[in-house]
C-alpha cells in the first residue's frame, strides 16, 4: 500500500514526473540513475500499478500516477509548514512562552517582562498572576512552561533556579504608636491586630511559620486576599501585617506606610523559577529564564535604594540591594 512508501520515494517520483527524465531526476537529487530507477520500482510494487510509463525515450505520468503526484504535493507543502513550525520553535528569539507567577512577583516581574519584550520583540510573553494554591495545580497539570513562586513544596520533583531575594517587613500606618521606635523584640507583635492573607498564599505561610518558630500567638482575625487589600487596610488603621519589600515601595517612598522596626526584619525569602524536572525546556524559554538569571535581579531592584534612603527608619539593611 502506499502509506508504506517513504516520503524520498515519492521525493523521487515527484522529480522524474517533474523533468520527465530519469537521468535529469538524478542529477537534481544527486543519485544514481539505477538508483531512481530502482526506488520507483519498489514504488509500483507498493502502489500496485505503475506511476510512469516510458515508451521509447519518452515518459509519461499514468493517471495513478498523476494522483500520487498531487499527494505528494500536498504532502510536500504540509511538510515544509512544520519544518517552518520546528524552525520558530527551535529558534531562542522567537516564540511564544506561558509563565505562572505568585502574586507577589506582579511587583516587579513586569517591569522585566517589558525590558525583555524590548530585548527581543519576537518572542511573547503570557503571564498569569495567581495565588500559590493555584500555581501548584497548575504545575500539577503542566500548564505553563514554568513558574515563579516563593517557597518550593519538597514533595513536588521540580528543577528550582533561584531567582531574587525577597526581603519581608512588618508594615503599619506611617503614625503607628511604634513607627519611630528602635529595634523591638518580636513579642511585641503578640499586642497587634494582624491583617493576614488569606490561607494557602505564600504570606500567609510565611507569617504563620515565622510566628510558629518564636512560639508567638497573633490576632489574625483580619483576613484579605491580595497585599492591595492589606496596603489599604493597614493605612486605614485596621491593623499591622508582614508584606513583601517590593510591594509597598511607593507607600514607604511617599510615607504612606512605616516599617516597623522589629528584631529579626527585614525576614528573608526568596523566588524561585520552577518547573518539573522532566519538562523539556524550548530554546525559547531557555532564553528567558536566562534573561531573569542575568538580568532580573537588577531590574527588580532598580529603584529600591530610594526606599532605603527615605522613611525606613533603618529598618531596611544595605544588603537587599544587589
């Protein structure tokens, strides 16, 4: 049957049916004429009736033949399409990539993604911003060619590649009873009221484990799901709460928001890129985790030296900045 012959066959049918010449099909293809003559051969036995007829000199394509011919040319265009769809595919600037992030990185990772979308206008970038309970089904289901989180459940067979410090402060309102004290011990804490995230996002399990290790109970009746929410809450004098650095820069800067000056701050976390160990990772988004690798930390913190330099009362150490 046909669908048996390969694709040189037809390959070599199509030339001789196109020079309507044995010797000249060779020469295109940089074969032998036995050789072509023996490939059609093996052909005809395949399809079951000859594709060309010669008599004398002259060639002629039989209407079988003249069947195969289109499907193979057919063939031939369809090929050429994913040879063009591997080539976009295998080529580092050029591409299509789907990244999940925490909520958190919407701080900064923007900001990156436009400087690499400069870098290389050829390649797009899809961002989805969810919560960490979200990241790990979508991780679960392979969703996304990979994925910025904080801490990375051990659980979980993932190649992890650290990306960026994430300094955690206490913040409150900038007139706070505590706002202009020198360092305070953590129990201290114990006397506030806590806006919290809400359970299952990466702060929340960051408070709880912090509060866990030095043996403290806090009054987290508050709960609000996403740190805007907790921004606006705490300059609205609901309560005090533990927020990434990156995601309350403009507050500090305008003294919207103080940190509070507690022992053992600003508490240091990380993102992380992640993706399970098995997944092929493209050209393409090599190129980008490279990019963050390289680039994203600077990118990220541009900017922050300000917020050391303005209403930190010392708070914030030297060292966050790269």
């Amino acid at each position: 049957m046909l669908r048996r012959s390969t694709l040189r066959q037809l390959q070599i049918f199509a030339a001789v049916a196109r020079h309507k010449s044995f010797t000249r099909a060779a020469e295109e293809l940089f074969l032998t004429q036995s050789s072509v003559s023996t490939q059609l051969k093996h052909l005809k036995e395949l399809v079951g009736y000859p594709l060309v007829e010669q008599i004398g000199k002259k060639i002629s394509i039989t209407p079988i033949g003249m069947r195969t011919l289109q499907l193979y040319t057919e063939l031939d265009i369809k090929w050429r399409d994913y040879e063009s769809d591997i080539a976009q595919l295998t080529n580092p600037e050029r591409g299509e990539i789907y990244v999940s992030a925490v909520k958190s990185c919407q701080y900064f990772l923007p900001r990156i993604i436009g400087i690499f979308s400069q870098t290389y206008p050829n390649i797009r970038i899809s961002l989805n911003v969810v919560n960490r309970e979200d990241i790990l089904k979508r991780i679960s289901k392979n969703k996304d060619d990979f994925y910025i989180l904080g801490s990375v459940p051990e659980e979980l067979e993932l190649k992890v590649v650290p990306l960026l410090e994430n300094p955690m402060l206490v913040i409150a309102p900038a007139d706070h009873h505590l706002a202009h004290e020198n360092t305070l011990s953590v129990k201290i804490l114990q006397n506030e009221k806590f806006i919290v995230r809400e359970p299952g996002s990466g702060t929340r399990i960051e408070t709880n484990e912090f509060f866990d290790r030095h043996g403290l109970s806090i009054d987290t009746q508050i709960e609000l799901g996403s740190n805007e929410a907790i921004k606006q809450g705490v300059m609205g004098g609901l309560g005090i709460s533990l927020i990434s650095l990156y995601g309350v820069t403009l507050e500090l800067r305008l003294g919207l928001l103080r940190p509070l000056n507690i022992e053992g701050f600003p508490l240091m976390r990380s993102w992380n890129i992640a993706y399970p160990s098995g997944k092929t990772i493209t050209p393409t988004t090599d190129t980008f985790i490279n990019f963050l690798k390289k680039e994203g930390r600077q990118i990220a913190n541009d900017g922050l030296e300000k917020t050391f330099l303005n209403n930190t009362n010392g708070v914030i150490k030297q060292h966050v900045v790269a």
